[in-house]
C-alpha cells in the first residue's frame, strides 16, 4: 500500500507489514482521547517512523494513488481529529 505522510512524501508498505502500525495508530487514539499532547506526540512520531522503516521511499517523479494518508509530524491535535476515521488514522 502506498503510505503518504503529509508534507514529506510517498512510501510503499507491504500490506503484510501494515499491522505493524495498529498499535501506534490506538496509541494516537488514546492520547487524544485523553487530552495528551506529550503522549500524542511521541505516537504520531513513533507511527511516522515506522511508516519510514517499513516501506521503501516512491521517488519524487513518481506519483502513485495513496491508500493511506498521514499527517505530518508537526501536525496539530486538532488538525490529526479531524482525519481520525471510525478506528483511527489507519482503517481496520
């Protein structure tokens, strides 16, 4: 699947890897939930990485359809609410 992280760029992740992901996307979810920037913050980081470690980098020139879309690390709480789908950032 084809993983976008807003502002950065494009990466290719197995689907066989994407469960990889699930527990930083219910990490995302409780600290939101909860109110914790600081616990957030180290989730959407830990996410982003993994996205990074798991899928390899689709060159610049190349441009594939997303399946998944990812803020960036910067992205403000409010603005991850928003693109919170029913189970998260990553579909079940």
């Amino acid at each position: 699947m084809i993983v976008r992280i807003m502002g950065e760029g494009q990466f290719d992740v197995a689907d066989d890897r994407l469960g990889a992901l699930d527990l930083f996307d219910d990490r995302i979810e409780a600290a939101l939930a909860a109110g914790d920037e600081a616990a957030f913050r180290v989730a959407l980081t830990g996410l982003l990485d993994k996205v990074r470690e798991l899928g390899g980098a689709v060159p610049v020139e190349v441009l594939e359809p997303s399946g998944l879309i990812l803020p960036a690390a910067d992205a403000h709480v409010d603005e991850v609410r928003a693109l919170l789908k029913d189970g998260g950032l990553i579909p079940g």
